[in-house]
C-alpha cells in the first residue's frame, strides 16, 4: 500500500458519517463535557449518563453519535490534539519532526493527560476501540510522517521502524510515568535515531 492509499484510507476509516447533520453546539458540549466528567469520576466512573448530564443533552443524542464512553473519549481527545500534533512540511524534515514531537510532549503533559493513559488503557481490552485509535490516531500521522521520513533517509532503512523508535519512548513515558517527558527527551531521540 503507498502513502496516497495509506491516508486515504485512515481519512475514510474516520470521516465515515452517517444520517443527519448533527447540531455542532451540542457537539462540543459533549465532547468538552466527557472531558470534564473524566477529571472528576475517572475512567472507571465515567458514564453516558454522567456526560450527558454535565453537557445537558439526552443520553439518546450521544448514543446515536457514539457507541460508548471509550469512543467518545477517543474523539473528544482528537478534537482537543488535532492541531497541536500536526506534521507540518516545511522542506526541514528534522525541524519539522522536532516541531511536531515537542507539540505531542505538550499534549501528552497537558491537562488531558488522564483521558490519553485512561484510553490507552481501555485500547487492551477493547478491539474495535484499538483499531479506532490505530485509524484515528496514528495512521493519518503516520502516513504523511513516514513518506517525508523516507525521504530524508532514502532507501535501504525502514521508516516505519524508524518512526516507532522515534515515538515510543514518548509513549512509554507517558504510560508507565517513571521518567519526566520533556523536549529533552525529544532531542536526545532525534539525535539518536536519526542519521548525522
């Protein structure tokens, strides 16, 4: 599959919308509120009902939306992130990717630090939320990363393994918690993993 088929088929994977137009008003509220809600019950006290509540909605106007409180926590959070983790191509692939991994530092050490490892988490035993989340989350990025990555690398090198050695450590940390995630981390990685 190239890249062209690789984006297009994450954007599918996450624009397929169906029935009427949805009031964005309400929308937001929902998706404001289920973060909100998460801060005060957790993720094990986060219910439809409690959301609902809390965005003054019907539980019925978010259940036609979404499935569950993991989808919707899957949603508000790409709403939240969309354009601070964005990769954007400038010709400095290096300062490009710095820009955008600094940008996902911030996001991870933000105030929605909770709901990321609370999905994270739900990712293990969830399989349609999972693949959700390899479609919605990593796969547009990783597709536009990956194509300027090989290019700056040229061939004979994998950038797909390239990218996960960039990125996991960014991961790890903001899951198991043991080490600060910083901007330092970022380029002690970059230096590391890609060539001089």
């Amino acid at each position: 599959m190239n890249d062209l088929e690789c984006l297009e088929q994450a954007t599918e994977a996450c624009d397929k919308r169906l029935g009427r137009p949805r009031c964005p008003v309400a929308h937001q509220k929902i998706l404001a509120s289920v973060l909100e809600e998460l801060e005060t019950s957790g993720y094990d006290g986060l219910t439809i009902e409690g959301v609902a509540h809390r965005a003054q909605v019907g539980k019925a106007t978010i259940y036609r939306r979404w499935h569950g409180k993991s989808e919707l926590l899957l949603d508000a959070l790409l709403e939240t992130a969309c354009e601070s983790i964005v990769f954007h191509e400038t010709g400095d692939f290096p300062a490009d990717l710095k820009r955008q991994m600094y940008g996902l530092v911030d996001f991870f050490n933000g105030p929605h630090r909770k709901a990321l490892k609370a999905l994270f988490a739900a990712t293990q035993s969830d399989e349609e939320l999972a693949e959700n989340f390899r479609s919605a989350w990593m796969m547009k990025r990783k597709c536009v990363i990956q194509s300027a990555l090989q290019s700056e690398i040229g061939e004979g090198r994998d950038a797909a393994v390239i990218l996960d050695m960039l990125y996991a450590p960014l991961y790890f940390r903001l899951i198991v918690g043991h080490e600060e995630l910083s901007y330092n981390l970022v380029d002690q990685v970059i230096e590391s993993v890609l060539p001089a």
